[in-house]
C-alpha cells in the first residue's frame, strides 16, 4: 500500500511517522518551500503524549517541552479562582508539555528525514486537485518554485492533512463557508527571560471579552546558547471585537500590532505578572481570528480522508487542537494496520472513531471550553469574592474536568490504555 499525505503539519507528520512505524509507505507533499520554527507555544496533552513515546520520541519530546503542573485560573482583577493539577501531578501516567510549536514541528520534520529518507518530505509542493477512480487516488500538485504542474502523484490512499483552508475538504464540500469566527482576536507572543509562578504552572486570567494566557515554554534547541537562560513566556492577550468591525481572513502567522490591543490590558499589574511590561517586552506579536468550522457529515470518501484541522478545526481554547490531530494520525494508521487489503473498510473505521467524538469537542469548545465557569465569576462577584464557594456551585467548579473528559482527558481512560495502536502491528 502506498499513501500520500497531503501537509506536513503537526498532524501529516506524525501520520507519516505512524505510517512508518507500521511498515506501510508513504510521502508527505508539503506546500511550504521551507519550514521554520515559527509560531509561539502549543500543548501536548498526556493521551498524545503516550502516543509520542510509543514513536520512540520521549527523549526528544523532552529536550523542547517543560512539564506542565497546572492550570491556574484568575479574575480581570488578579484573584485566584481556583487551579487543576495538570499531566503528572494529575495522576497521568505521562505528563502534559508546553513547548514551542515550531522546535516540535520542525523535530517532527527530521525524525520524517531520519525515519522515512530524504524523499519522503517533500516540501514545495501544494495539492490543487484530487482525483478518484477504482484503482485509488491522483494527486495534483504544483510546484511553488517554478509555479509548474508537479505530478501528478498516484497512490492507494490519501490523507488530506492540510489544515483549516484544506483544498482536499473544499474539493468534496466546494459550497462550504468561510470558517466561522467568534469575534475574538488574540495577541500572541513570546518574551524571553521572564518567569511566571513555579515555571510551570499556565495561567488564564478573565473571560472571552477580555483574558490573558500564559505559560513557560522553551527556546528552540537551535537558537539556545551555550550557559543562556532558554526559558521564554509564551502569552497571548484576547479580545472580543464589536459586531461592526471587519476582520481579514485568519492566518496563523499574521503579524499584529501592539497599539490594537495592549491599551485595554494597562491595568493587569499583579505581584506575580505585569501584562504590559510582558507585552512590551515581546519579541514580536502574531494576530488571529479565533475560528472553527462547522462539522461534517462525512471525513472519508472511498480511499481519501480528511485529518486534523482539515476535519475538524476547532476554536483554540482547550490547548487540545495538536493533540487531537496526533490522536487522529494513531488512529487512522492502527486502522490501515488492522485492514491493510482493504483500506476504504480501514477509513471508515476511523472516521466512526473520530467523527462523532470530535463533534462532541467542537461542541463543548464553542460553549466556551473548560473556562465556561469564568464568565460565572465575573458576572456574580464582578468586585472579587471571599470564598469562591460562594460564587459557584459544586457542578460550576467540575465544568473544567468534565470539559476534560468530553476529549478523552481522564486518568481511567489515558492510563487504560498504554498504546492506541496494538504494539504487534509495529514494524519499526
Ligand atoms: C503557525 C501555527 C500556530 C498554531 N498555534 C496553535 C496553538 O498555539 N494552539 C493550538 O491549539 N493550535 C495551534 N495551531 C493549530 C494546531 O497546530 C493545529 O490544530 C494542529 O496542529 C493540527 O495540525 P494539522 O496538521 O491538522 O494542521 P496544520 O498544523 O495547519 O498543518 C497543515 C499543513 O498543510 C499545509 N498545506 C495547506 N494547504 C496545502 C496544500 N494545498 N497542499 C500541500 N500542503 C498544504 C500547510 O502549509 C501546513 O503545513 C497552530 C497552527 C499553525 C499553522
């Protein structure tokens, strides 16, 4: 069998590292001319992070991430709401990690050269059209360097890992809408030698309208110097923008501006975090539409699937949409796994594991994520609170472990299970 996958992204890497591990060939055509370590920081929850270290990459997960210990939620006004044990300290047996995005994406890169050879990522070359007959599927592609038709490519099967503007999606939906945005903007940027709490605990301080986001990440192993202090703060500021205001369309790498945002963030001065001195220390600030998609009636089309944010783009609020993309990679690959000479009956095996799951995420994160409680807070005791007993119920202080469990998040289910793909279908 032999599979073309489509974006090498987080998720179309680890598919293709997946796929490899299986014994199963593929190559990854990457419209991208050249990766770069770019973005700010991303986390990987401890059901992928299984996954990882069943790819042999613990030790490199390591190098890049900083364990996480927990999530501490706070008012606009700097109080303390309360704080969920994260990954190891949760009682995960593998622990949840924020890193920087690019040093993930790019270590996912090389361990594809190392793993797959040279030819296996080919980068440069953007898919324009899909084809289907009896005999599998026919790749178009074009080749950003010289603008010429580069293929067309042939193959078994195809893994459409090409993000939230997939061109795969858009050809079996060609009537779709824009990505839905929910009138958020955020702010993001990375600040170098600043150090938050114990280093290790994210913080997310007020509500959708206005709210602050930060958490210790670490410089790419490339740009570390030799006895420097590699510990960055990762942050971003939101806002919730007026119903008469344009936006342009999203774009993860859109560079932003200070003087949009850091006025309304003037008072978020605490003991413990200085907003404004973060945000005027940054290295340089990306803009982003916080935007979804609607979900999908069908993610597989005889030998074609869609995976990752080209299935299922979702708002980014509970530091889950990298994570659920590699769970969707282990998935798919177990399923090729299991039914290799019949792969249409391996597809849509997957995508009835993924879809209605999915769905069930997308769904929760449009009701506002594990944070729906924080709006709570500030409507009922918008001047601070003495106990925050007083404020929420029983049921209001679980929204956030059971926002968890709608993704899988639980101990019972993550410790259960010690690999998604039966360790006897490993080749490599
Ligand atoms: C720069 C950046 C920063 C992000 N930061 C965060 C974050 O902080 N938190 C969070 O939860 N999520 C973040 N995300 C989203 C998160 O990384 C994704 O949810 C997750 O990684 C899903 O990955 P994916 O591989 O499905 O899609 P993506 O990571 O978007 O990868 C898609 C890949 O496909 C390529 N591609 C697109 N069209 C074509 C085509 N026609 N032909 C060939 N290749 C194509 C793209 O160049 C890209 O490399 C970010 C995404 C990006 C791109």
């Amino acid at each position: 069998m032999d599979i073309a996958i489509i974006g090498g992204g987080i998720g179309g890497l680890t598919a293709a590292l997946t796929l490899h591990q299986l014994g199963i060939s593929c190559t990854v055509y990457e419209a991208a001319r050249e990766l770069r370590p770019s973005g700010t920081g991303i986390n990987l929850q401890p059901y992928c992070v299984r996954e990882l270290y069943r790819l042999g990459l613990e030790d490199r997960i390591r190098e890049i991430g900083i364990s996480a210990r927990g999530l501490a939620y706070y008012t606009r006004l700097g109080q303390h709401v309360l704080t969920e044990r994260l990954g190891s300290e949760a009682g995960f047996d593998w622990p949840q990690f924020h890193m920087h995005r690019g040093a993930f994406h790019m270590m996912l890169a090389d361990q594809v050269n190392r793993r797959l050879g040279p030819g296996a990522l080919k980068l440069g070359h953007r898919c324009v059209g899909v084809e289907q007959d009896g005999n599998g599927v026919t790749v178009r592609l074009v080749d950003r360097e010289t603008g010429k038709t580069a293929g067309p490519v042939s193959a078994d099967v195809l893994i459409a890992a090409d993000g939230v503007h997939s061109t795969v999606r858009a050809h079996f939906y060609p009537d779709e809408k824009p990505p839905h945005w929910n009138r958020v903007i955020m702010w993001r940027g990375v600040t170098g030698d600043t150090r938050m709490l114990d280093g290790r605990t994210m913080i997310v301080m007020g509500t959708f309208r206005q709210k602050f986001v930060a958490y210790q990440i670490r410089k790419p192993p490339a740009e570390r110097a030799a006895g420097e202090n590699d510990i960055m703060l990762n942050w971003l500021c939101e806002l919730i923008v007026p119903e008469d205001v344009e936006f342009r369309p999203e774009d993860w790498n859109r560079a932003g501006s200070a003087e949009d945002f850091a006025q309304e963030f003037r008072d978020w001065v605490f003991p413990w975090i200085d907003v404004p001195d973060i945000v005027s220390r940054t290295a340089g600030i990306w803009e982003y539409p916080q935007v979804d998609r609607d979900p999908l009636p069908q993610w597989t089309f005889g030998t074609v699937a869609l995976l990752g944010d080209a299935a299922h783009p979702l708002t980014p609020i509970g530091s889950n949409g990298a994570s659920l993309a590699i769970v969707d990679a282990r998935i798919l690959g177990r399923e090729l796994a299991a039914n290799p000479s019949d792969p249409q009956a391996a597809l849509k095996a997957y995508e009835a594991d993924r879809r209605p799951a999915m769905e069930k995420v997308l769904g929760g994160n449009r009701a506002g994520g594990p944070e729906h409680f924080m709006p709570l807070v500030e409507a009922r005791a918008p001047d601070g609170f003495d106990d925050i007993r007083d404020v929420l119920s029983e049921e209001e202080l679980r929204i956030a472990s059971n926002y968890r469990a709608l993704t899988g998040l639980t101990t019972e289910l993550v410790n259960g299970c010690r690999s998604l793909i039966p360790p006897e279908h490993f080749v490599n």
